[in-house]
C-alpha cells in the first residue's frame, strides 16, 4: 500500500474584463490578423484596478474547495505559484490564507514562472504522500499585464491574467498506474538560458517591478525540444507510455508551440486541451486553468490519465503524470 496525492476538485477565476486583439492594435502596432497567425490568440482577460493576485487566488480556491466537498477549514497548506505576488512579502499564500479564513497551517508562494504550477503540485506531493498535510491547496495566479511593456508588440499581446486551483489530498493505492494521484515528475532548470525570457526589475537589482523580456524565436526552439523531452520522462516516471494519456494539458504559451510538441510527441490533436485563444498566456494560472475549462465541459472525467507540461522563465519547464 501506498500514499499517493490526489486532485480532488479544481477551480478557475478570470477577470471580467476581456482585452481583444482589436483592443490593442489601438495601444501598439499589431492586428487581429497578425496576432492570431502567429500565437493563436483572440483575446485575454486583464485584472482591475485596486485587484490582487491574491483576489484572484481566493476566488479559484473557494470554486475548487467547493468541487472537493471542503472548506476553508480544511486548509493545512497553501501553495501559490505566482511570479506577480501581492508584495514583495509576506507571500501571497499568506495572504490567500487569511483571506479565506483558512487556519494557521503551512503557507509559501513559489516562483518558477510558467512552469510554477507544475512545480507547486510536486512539493505539494511531497508533503501530502508523506502524511504533513490532509488538504492542500495548489494555486496558480498571475497579472501578467502588470509586467508588460505596452510598445513591445512581441510579448504584450502574448500574456492574460487568471488564476487556477486544485484541492491535492491523501489517497491511498497499491503502487500501479491505475491508481488514483499523481503518478510522475520530470522538473527541470537552465539558469544559462536567463537571457531568453526575464523582467529586467527586481528589489536588489533595480529596486523597480520592470518589464517581460523575450527572445521568441529562441524560446519556441527551446520549448519544442526541452518539453518533449521532460514529457517523456515524467511519463518514463510514471510507468505510462505518452499514448496512453487521455488528455495532454499544456502550458498554454502559444499555439504554434502547443502543436508542436503534440507533434513531436506524436500526440493527437483532439487530445490537446487548448484555452490559449481566449485566455493568452496566464503563466503558471495556464495549466490549471485549460484543467477548470476542461472539467466544465466535460472531457475530463474521473479516472482519466492526464499529462501536463510547461515552460517559463529561469529557463524551467517540467511536465506530471495524474490520474484524476
């Protein structure tokens, strides 16, 4: 017998404001057209003034606690992947705690960009499989348009705002792929690729937030290869082949990048769960996010295996085997 860490309920909030490609051909030099063609995009959501991260992450949180049957008295620990937090600190899951009414119990944020959900749900698993934690939530939640340099048409069409939750919880199993949990990892990180996609602020550096930096046509190349690779491995991990997963969940960065690894994987389109034209990229919200749209409508159903991956600034990237 052993433990493994379940996903119990999911949840996603968007802000309510929708930001159409037409809305920003009017702030820089792009089009519909252009956008589309070459990321897929139609449109993003952008939060309001005088909203959180954290406001975000309470309103994900509460959806996917209300899925599992539980409440916010259930909470032991709290995980926020973010790489837009409230404050320098304390760390937004703090203040997700407090907001939700949670109790005293374990709380951090964790920064891995893109990949930040994808990371949190294996520290996650690492305090659920080994009994320190009963209920955990793992929350994605970023305001990506506070990053953006609205004359830099390369990168400020590309990201949204949102933010995804999962209530992660104790299951046990007999040590099989037909278990119920998280199945397998693969995390990975290149600190030499830094200069591909960055913010060029910080507080020991600059002493300012400042502004997303990309260098796209690098980090597609990256993408495509290094994903394929941490897939196959996270499945490798798991003890599943890639053709036996019923939905593949990726980042969602851009839709040229997406059909390129279903393809270099060799996975069916239909398969691919894909929320990047109306949502952009959420960053490390993405992944649970596409998870809340897919669950909504019904393709994802108990019992199904999934498989996630993505890819963010450090370089990181990372994918994970469930069945959910």
């Amino acid at each position: 017998m052993v433990t493994r860490s379940a996903v119990r309920g999911v949840g996603g909030y968007l802000p309510e404001r929708i930001v159409t490609n037409a809305d920003l051909a009017e702030v820089v030099e792009t089009s519909d057209a252009w956008i589309q063609e070459r990321t897929g995009i139609r449109e993003r959501r952008r939060m309001g003034e005088g909203q959180a991260v954290s406001d975000m992450a309470v309103e994900a949180a509460k959806q996917a606690l209300e899925r599992a049957g539980r409440t916010a008295a259930d909470v032991d620990l709290i995980i926020v992947a973010t790489t837009t937090p409230d404050l320098t600190f304390p760390a937004t899951a703090a203040i997700v705690q407090r907001k939700l009414g949670a109790p005293i119990g374990i709380a951090f944020d964790l920064q891995a960009v893109c990949s930040g959900f994808v990371y949190a749900l294996s520290v996650a698993d690492g305090f659920v499989a080994r009994g320190l934690s009963r209920c955990a939530l793992v929350i994605g939640a970023e305001a990506m348009s506070r990053l953006m340099d609205w004359t830099d048409r390369g990168t400020c069409v590309l990201f949204g705002d949102g933010a995804g939750a999962v209530v992660v919880e104790p299951e046990p199993g007999q040590g099989t792929t037909d278990d119920v949990g998280l199945l397998g990892f693969a995390l990975r990180c290149d600190g030499n690729k830094q200069d591909l996609l960055y913010v060029d602020g910080g507080p020991s550096t600059t002493g300012a937030v400042g502004h997303l930096r990309m260098v796209g046509q690098q980090v597609f190349r990256h993408a495509v290869v290094n994903i394929a690779e941490a897939v196959e491995a996270a499945a490798a991990n798991a003890g599943v082949p890639v053709a036996a997963v019923d939905w593949f969940i990726p980042h969602q960065a851009n839709l040229r990048i997406l059909h390129g690894v279903a393809h270099r994987l060799g996975v069916s389109e239909d398969k691919v769960i894909s929320t990047v034209a109306t949502h952009a990229n959420t960053s490390a919200a993405s992944i649970p996010l596409a998870m809340n749209a897919a669950v909504e409508d019904g393709r994802i159903k108990p019992g199904q295996l999934l498989l996630m991956e993505a890819m963010g600034g450090g370089l990181t990237w990372g994918a994970c085997v469930l069945r959910l």
